[in-house]
C-alpha cells in the first residue's frame, strides 16, 4: 500500500477516536450549555464535534491525495457519460441490496428492522442541523475513499473481486459499530465496491452513497412527521374494517 495511503487511513482512524476529548472539551467551553438538559447538551456538543472533526480530516486526506486527484484517467477506466449513468443507477442498486440485506436480517434471521446507530444521528441532527453536511456529504465521501479507493483498491490488485470486497466490507461493516447488522453493511459495501471495479472511477460510489445517505436522512427528519401521520391513519382504517 502508498504510504500516502497509510496516512489518508490514520487520519481517518484518529477523527473517529477525537471525539473521546473533543465531545467534553465542547462541552467544557460551554457547547449546549443552553440546553434543556445534560443529555441534549451533550448530543449538540457531540453534534458540532463531528462537524468539525470530519471538516479538519477531509481537507487533511484531500492535500495527502493531491497527487490522486491530479492523475488522469486510463483506457480501462469507462466514460464519463457512461459513469454517469452507473452513478444514478448505483444509487437505485444501493437501496434495492439495502432492502434485500434488511428483509433477510428481519424474516430470516429475526433481526428487528431499523438502526440505533442512524436514530441517534437523526436524534443529533434534530439539535444539530449542520452534521445533514457530515452524514449526507462529507461521511459518505471520506467512507469510499478509506473502504473503496484505498482498502478494496489495494486488495484488488492481488486479489479478486469477492476477497477484496468481502474483506473491505466487514471492515466497513464493523466500523459502524451495529455488529447484527453486519450483513446489511457488508451487502452496501459489496455494492459500493461493484460500481468501482465496474467503472473504475470513485466518484461513481461517492455519488451513489452520498445520494442514499442524503435520501435516508431527508425521509427521517424532514418527512419523520408525515411518515408518521401516515402511519396512524393506516392503523386507524385497519382498526376499523377490523371491526366490521
């Protein structure tokens, strides 16, 4: 592996651990000090802290693959018109494994649908509207970068395409931290690594994760109300033609 490489993966590691000190030095300067308790101060400072720790690693990852971004593209690499078009359809590939991986955890495996791990982001975002840019944006970005560009890329110099993507995929898996989830993690970051090896060109899974990351936070915060309502009034005929 580039030694560039090797520090693109370290900064990453180092922003994930920040928030051990980050979060109560916020906290500290007085980060949320307004807020009606502990709990929602410390989801604020938490909140502006991964704002501000993804920021500084995502400018420090681009300067260490400054020469990366100015390579030009190959032979094997596909057209830009045709990346474009495994671009939008990455993203409708990516919900579709998305609800293949949650239907075999729920019916098969009895794994209760949903993640903690996005309530609570979506409970931060509530309190914390800028971290939309870090898990819409920014998060997806710096993950096809570290999983895609750099861990599957490598591997799949040596290796072929179910090693390198398995391997890249559990890593991707397990550093979201929802270990029985693991297979709907590994399923999108098998999904991701298709469209790179298709395409050869990492804007293509880059477009497709940021479009379902910022689709999946639009549904939970801005239409949470509405999907709601709808819900009740489902319930609501239900209970009635029940009655008949």
């Amino acid at each position: 592996m580039k030694r560039r490489y090797w520090y693109v993966i370290i900064t990453y590691i180092i922003m994930q651990l920040s928030g051990i000190v980050g979060v109560p030095l916020l906290h500290f300067l007085g980060v949320g000090k307004h807020a009606k308790n502990d709990f929602v101060a410390a989801e604020i400072a938490s909140g502006y802290w991964a704002v501000i720790s993804f920021s500084i690693a995502f400018l420090i990852i681009l300067f260490f693959l400054r020469e990366d971004i100015k390579q030009r593209r190959t032979r094997s690499d596909v057209p830009l018109s045709t990346a474009w078009m495994w671009a939008i359809g990455g993203f409708f590939l990516a919900l579709f494994a998305q609800s293949v991986a949650a239907n075999i955890e729920w019916r098969l495996l009895g794994i209760e649908p949903g993640s903690e791990n996005t309530k609570r982001i979506v409970d931060i975002i509530q309190v914390t509207p800028l971290l939309m840019v870090v898990t819409s944006i920014i998060g997806p970005i710096l993950e096809e970068i570290i999983f895609r560009k750099i861990i599957f890329g490598t591997l799949y110099q040596k290796y072929n395409f179910f090693i390198s993507a398995l391997v890249s995929s559990l890593l991707f898996a397990v550093v979201h931290m929802e270990l029985e989830h693991l297979l709907l993690y590994a399923t999108m970051g098998f999904t991701f690594a298709f469209l790179y090896a298709k395409t050869k060109r990492i804007f293509v899974p880059i477009f497709a994760h940021v479009a379902m990351n910022t689709f999946v936070v639009f549904v939970q915060t801005i239409l949470a109300d509405d999907i709601e309502k709808i819900m009740r009034q489902t319930e609501h005929i239900q209970f009635i033609i029940g009655g008949f």
